[in-house]
C-alpha cells in the first residue's frame, strides 16, 4: 500500500500542486525550430482526469504509428505506461493540451536491456506503438543507418529536448537544442569502464557558465542528430550521464544509446515479428495494462482507476500523497547517487545519474 500511495504521489505532485511545477530546458540550450527536428517528440502522462503540466521524456516517431525512446523512460512503471501519451512536433510544453497525441497501446525493449548501473544501461531502447496513428510523416528514413561509431565531422551534433538546465535546475517550456562533441569509445571507456560497449555514443560539450553543453533530466528517450550534409539524422537516444548535469570535472557529459546497431530490432518490431513486454487493453469500459515482464510468468495487471469517484476524499489523499513525497525526497537527498537516481521520476522526469565526484 505504502510503495502505490508513493507511486501515486509521483503522479499528482506534478498534476496536482501547480505551484510545484516543474518546467526544465537542456544544459546551455537555444530555442529549436521543430523545422529542422520533425521527428522529436514528447511523452507526458494523461489519464481521463490528471495529466502532467511537463513531459517526464522526449522520444522521437519512427512514423505515424511507432515511437522511439529509452527503455529506461517506462521500464518498471506500470501507471506511467497505462497513461502514457506522445506529442509530436511540441515546442512549447504549455500547448501541449491542444497539441496532436496518442495514446500508447504497446511496449517493446530488447530481452537483454538491463535497467542497472552496473551494466551502464545496457541495451537502453524501447519502442511505444499507439492505438492509432496520428498525422505526422515516416522518419524512419532519419534513423541512422550508415555511420558506425565513425562520422565525417565529429562537430556537428545536435541533442534536444525538454531537459533541465545547468546544475538539475529548472527552465522554461521551449524545446531547446545544444551542440554537442563526439568522444571515442576509448576515450569514454577511460571515463566509465569496460561495462561501455560499441552500441553506446558519448559526447562532450564546450564550457559556457561553468557547465558543459548536455543533456539532463528530462531529456531521457530524445534524440541526438547529426548533421550530414542535407539533413539532420538521429544518431543515438539519450540515456545517462554524470549526477550534475554539464559537470565540467568529467569529459563526457552525455551518453546516447547507437540506434545504428539496433537497426534489425527496430524493424522486427516494426514487421510485427517481436512480442510487446507490455500491452493494454479495454475491459468494461476501462483501459487495463498487461505486463509480462515482471520476472515471472504470471503478468501483472494494471487496472485504470476512475478518480472521479474520489473527488470528495481528493484533498486529504492529496495531502498525505504530499507529505510521503516530502519524505521520500528528504531520504533520496541523503543518498549519494551512484545508482540510477529515481528522485527525477517523482516530478515526472526521468534520467539515470551514474556517480557523484
């Protein structure tokens, strides 16, 4: 009971208590045009009643009907997929209400993903297929397919996203981008150890402030591009990086999943030929979640709650959800974090942090 009113709190802390908001950028960013970026997009939560004022991960459509992100963003988090929604082509995070979305219907991430920092998050992809398709154009033709850990110009990359700002602090709404600076697996797996393996990119960033260009909390499941000649093309998916976001004592502040050597994956799942980890469904008028992958072969259901019918207790509920929030927090800032850090999660936002000098 106590772990789902904390779960829950995660989720009405950042619907609920508007004066919590929480509206973060990308480490040392500009405003993005979406021109040059069609296939980001955003993943926030919505049920019939609550929704997130912010999107807890970016992602980027594959086409119309297929999402790319992190496996990370939804691993484990049965209520977040149940009410899991993408915006397409959303810069500013206050439109996204009358924003085109999507329901997700099904979850995918490879058997081998390990959601640990042990093994640097291995395999961290994942791919959401919406109930419908919505109108947006194929970019899968934007996914890269020709450079392998090899790139002509090592100075033109791009990530994007909704992320936090120097130091885990929050921004603005507007999509930003950030230059980023390509680093050898050599030159990482000095940084992070042998755990670091070829299906992985790492970057760096010029100092500006104090901090280096980066991803950072929020910015989960987005795409880094590069640019080659004609068209900016999705290289990686944004995975993990240092607890301080842009910290200038490490080299590499960013490292991506390489969506090159996951190409055969991507399109299994998109032959149909690869079994979802999760589904929902529609029973009786409401939405249930099916999760096969709990370690056992009995799945775990997830019913979709009717929160209207709580209205009248929704003040008290909210108010001991607020007060085990507060507590949780307390105990995750005591913590040194060498760990994939939750605490981002319970205001909507996830990336794993992996150490703490």
């Amino acid at each position: 009971m106590l772990r789902q009113m904390i779960g829950t709190a995660a989720i009405l802390y950042s619907v609920a208590a508007h004066s919590f908001d929480i509206q973060p950028y990308i480490v040392n960013g500009s405003n993005a045009n979406i021109s040059k970026f069609p296939s980001f997009a955003s993943l926030f939560y919505r049920s019939n009643t609550l929704y997130s004022t912010n999107s807890f991960c970016g992602a980027t459509m594959i086409n119309s009907e297929y999402v790319l992100t992190a496996a990370h963003c939804i691993y484990g988090q049965d209520q977040t997929m149940l009410h899991t929604v993408v915006a397409p082509q959303l810069e500013d995070e206050n439109q996204f209400l009358s924003s085109m979305q999507g329901r997700v219907s099904e979850f995918y991430y490879p058997d081998t993903y390990s959601d640990s920092s042990a093994t640097l998050w291995r395999d961290d992809i994942a791919i959401l297929k919406l109930e419908s398709p919505l109108s947006t154009g194929d970019y899968q033709y934007l996914l890269n397919n020709r450079y392998n850990n090899s790139f002509p110009n090592t100075d033109d990359f791009k990530a994007v996203g909704h992320g936090y700002i120097e130091g885990n602090v929050p921004g603005g709404t507007q999509l930003l981008e950030t230059d980023l600076e390509y680093i050898s697996l050599s030159a990482c797996q000095a940084e992070f150890g042998g755990q670091l393996t070829s299906k992985q990119l790492c970057f760096g960033g010029a100092e500006q402030g104090g901090y280096q260009n980066s991803t950072c909390s929020g910015d989960s499941g987005g795409p880094v591009y590069f640019y080659d000649g004609v068209e900016y093309i999705q290289v990686g998916i944004t995975s993990f990086g240092p607890s301080v976001c842009g910290d200038v004592r490490y080299s590499v502040t960013s490292v991506f999943t390489d969506i090159y050597d996951y190409q055969a994956w991507i399109n299994q799942v998109l032959n149909g030929e690869v079994e979802p980890k999760a589904y929902v469904v529609e029973e009786e008028g409401r939405r249930v979640l099916v999760n096969n992958d709990h370690g056992s072969s009995q799945a775990e259901i997830v019913v979709e709650s009717n929160e209207s019918n709580r209205a009248g207790s929704f003040s008290l509920y909210l108010m001991i959800t607020l007060l085990l929030l507060g507590l949780v927090r307390a105990i995750s800032h005591r913590i040194t974090i060498k760990y994939k850090y939750k605490a981002p999660f319970l205001q909507m936002r996830i990336y794993p942090y992996l150490f703490e000098k």
